[in-house]
C-alpha cells in the first residue's frame, strides 16, 4: 500500500508542542502560529476536567476562558460524555427521517426560553444560528434591511460578518452584503432614526457584547428597543450565543431586561463544550411566515444540523443546567469576583480603567498608554503592540507565570475577559485576583509592564 505520509490518531496524540507548532505552520495558519508562540500560548494540553486542565509535563493550568463561554459546565463533565456514549450506537446522521433526539431537544430548549419562543433550527455553530435568524427575519417580514450596533460580534461568516460591529474584520472582505446598517452603541436616538425610513427586516443586538469589551447596554435601552421595533414592524433578534446558559446570572441575559425578542440565538454552551451545536428559535408566528407551508418548510437546512449525538449533549446539558441552578451560582459567584476586582481597581488604578460585567462575564479594561513614552524609548515598537496586545500581554503574564489561562476581547484588546465555568469555586476565583494583585505589584505602573513583556515579545 502507498504511504502517503499519513499521522495516525495515536501518533498524533503523542506530538511535542513544537511538532504540533511546525504542522500548524505548514498547513494551516503560519502567522497565527507565529503569535501564539511569541505570546507563550503554545501550550501543549493533554487532559482537562472540570475547571483544570494539564499541559503535558503534568502542570496544572485554571481555565478562565471557558471556550469563550462554550464551556459553562466545565471540561469533561461525566453526564456529558455518558449522554455520548448512550447513543453512540444510533444513526448520527439520516435526513430521510425525523430526528427523535432533536425533537426531544427543540421541546427542552422552548421550556427553558422566554415568552413563546418554541420553535428551533439546530446548526452548528453561533454563526450559522446568526445566518438563519437574518435569513428567518427577511423571509417573515418580507423587508431587506437589518441594523445593528457598533462594537457587536455575531460570527464571521458572510452574512454575520456584515452585522459584525468592527472594520478590521470586515473590510478585507468589502463588499459586505447589503443593507446592513451599522448605529452607534447605546444611541437611542440613532436607532429610532433608522427604523424611521422603513424597510428594516431585523435589530439584531447582544445584551451584553462579550467581545466588544464586555460593555451592558445603557439601562431601558433594551425595552425600548424592543417598543421601537413593535412599532415600525421590525423583528428584533437577541444574540444570547455568549451570554445565554446562565453565564449572566439567568439563564438568559435579556430576561434581566424584562424583554422577550422575536428570536434568540444560542450556540457555544448549548452542546456542553462537548459537541458543536446552535439554534435559532422564534415564536409560531414568525415561524410560518418565514418557513410555513410545504413550499417554504426546507428553504433553510443543514446536515449535521441537529444530528443525533449533538443533540443527546444538548438535551443533558439543559438538564444540567436547571437541576444544577447553574444560573445561580453565577450570580453569587459572580458578585463576589466582581467585588474582588473592584477593591483592586481601588488600589491599582494605574492599571484598571474599570471592571464591569454580569455573573461570569466580566471584563477588566486597562488603562490605555501614554504614547509619547513608549514612541521614545522603542521607536514606535512597543506602542504598536501594546494597541493591539495590551490585554493578551497580561494573559501571558498569566499564564505563564501563574498557570491561569485568560485571553482580551476581539473588538477591545484593551479588555482581558473573566469567563470560567460557572462551576468554579471561590478559591480558584482567589487565585485570579492574587495573581493580578502580584503583577500590579511587581511592575508598579502599566507602562513599565508593557515594556518589559513587548520587549520579551519581539525578542522572542
């Protein structure tokens, strides 16, 4: 037989981190490999369960980033992997068939929801779940254009892209599609002004933007949001990929706005960290408009969109999630980190611009860097990376030194975001707030800590 240079599973298993880093650079991201090594995130992790993982020379890291919130219940949850095994002998995949597991978790997932939302599509990612709620608020309402704010992320692929709130992601990819319209966040003014002129099929925004910096819209703009879009005949969709699951203290963050949206995206937490799986789910109503009728019932699909396995984990991790009161525990837990950080910001001002956030979605935004100093001492250089890296330069002072895995936010690298399992204990919450108390004390003033890790990062 010909040996066409194949890695086996056991073999591949056994890769040193800097085989996986040359691999990585030959065929997949050459550059991305490049940052993660000069950052030291090139970590090589061989087990995780609960909120520890181990890299391979057996040192114990706790993870803060959560999958960016794909892991609320923690790595490896036993009932999780069990609900896997259970069906691991059924067909995962047969479209020319109802799936039994997916109808199981479409009625568990419209128990869970707001108001009447009870009708679901399963996919397999936030932006898949991002395009069919566009494509579902278009088809119902028969209108062209959608809104939405500036600093929001909701995927990038093409259509979640064009709602996506940042230039740097969109402009390689000009034109976006069109009639999306970007206003400014938190503008209320601005968003009634573009409802005005008509023809808006969808708002869709997050109630808490995770990687916009972790910033919570002004309070009443949500319910006015949704008063706004009742009146000009506009859906409003609700982003809950990030913050839903309990990660903001409710099961869903716009409940603690006393809203019901016209559709809600899930994602991430929803497959328990374990499988990848998302949905958009809506109300009868728009439902049949949209999709209603034998002519319109597949205009929108997906293969592996529900198959049996993803939808086994979803159907546990709901279960999970009430009996666990996972919801709950975020709340109280969050309190008490939030007023953890508060009491550093206090005390290292220099450093801290502000902590804010809900449960156990937090962000620390640092203060932004006098120019005029680094452009002296480095020429440019460091200025440069400390725009760009200044909340990734603390992640790998963290993670490197104190074995805690955090990363910024993708529209505000200014900002480190706090996401752990919401099964995390108080002592492991500690261990964060001394770790960053350490580094504040150790360099004393941010421009000084920026210095020496830059210089460590060109440097190599």
């Amino acid at each position: 037989m010909k040996d066409h240079g194949l890695i086996g599973l056991e073999e591949g298993l056994s890769l040193n981190s800097r085989e996986i880093q040359e691999l990585y650079k030959r065929y997949m991201n050459p550059s991305l490999a490049s940052m993660i090594g000069l950052l030291k995130f090139d970590k090589r992790y061989v087990r995780a369960e609960g909120v520890k993982v181990w890299d391979d020379s057996g040192v114990e890291y706790l993870d803060f980033l959560g999958g960016y919130g794909a892991l609320n219940f923690g790595h490896n949850d036993p009932r999780l992997n069990a609900a896997l095994e259970r069906v691991s002998g059924a067909p995962n995949l047969l479209q020319a068939s109802l799936g039994t597991l997916s109808a199981v978790l479409a009625n568990n997932l419209a128990a869970i929801m707001p108001g009447e939302l009870r009708h679901s599509f399963f996919g397999n990612s936030g932006a898949e779940a991002v395009e069919g709620a566009l494509k579902m608020a278009k088809a119902a309402t028969k209108k062209k254009r959608v809104i939405y704010l500036e600093g929001s992320f909701h995927g990038k692929t093409m259509g979640a892209l064009s709602v996506t709130g940042r230039s740097k992601y969109q402009t390689p990819f000009a034109p976006m599609v069109p009639g999306c319209i970007m206003v400014p966040f938190g503008d209320q003014a601005a968003m009634e002004q573009e409802l005005e002129r008509g023809e808006t099929a969808a708002v869709i925004l997050e109630a808490i933007q995770s990687e916009g910096g972790v910033r919570i819209l002004p309070p009443g703009y949500l319910e006015k949001t949704r008063q706004l879009c009742r009146q000009y005949g506009t859906l409003l969709i609700v982003d809950e990929i990030q913050t839903g699951f309990g990660r903001t203290g409710t099961i869903f963050a716009c409940e603690q706005e006393g809203i019901v949206p016209d559709i809600i995206c899930t994602g991430k937490s929803l497959g328990g960290g374990v499988m990848p799986i998302s949905a958009f789910t809506t109300t009868a109503e728009i439902w049949d408009k949209a999709f209603g009728g034998f002519d319109k019932c597949a205009l929108h699909t997906s293969t592996f969109g529900g198959n049996t396995r993803a939808a086994a984990v979803g159907i546990t991790a709901i279960r999970m999630l009430v009996e666990d009161d996972l919801a709950g525990q975020a709340r109280l837990q969050g309190d008490y980190i939030m007023r953890r950080l508060q009491e550093l910001q206090e005390r290292f001002p220099g450093f801290i611009k502000e902590v804010r956030g809900r449960g156990l979605l937090i962000g620390i935004e640092f203060n932004p860097l006098a120019r005029g100093i680094l452009n002296k001492v480095t020429g440019g250089k460091i200025n440069q990376i400390a725009e760009e890296y200044m909340a990734a330069l603390i992640a790998g002072e963290l993670i490197n030194n104190y074995q805690i895995i955090t990363a910024y936010t993708l529209n505000n690298p200014n900002v480190i975001r706090i996401e752990p399992p919401l099964i995390i204990t108080r002592e492991q919450l500690d261990r964060l707030v001394n770790a960053l108390q350490d580094i504040f004390q150790k360099y004393q003033s941010m421009w000084k800590f920026v210095l020496a890790s830059g210089k460590k990062m060109i440097t190599g």
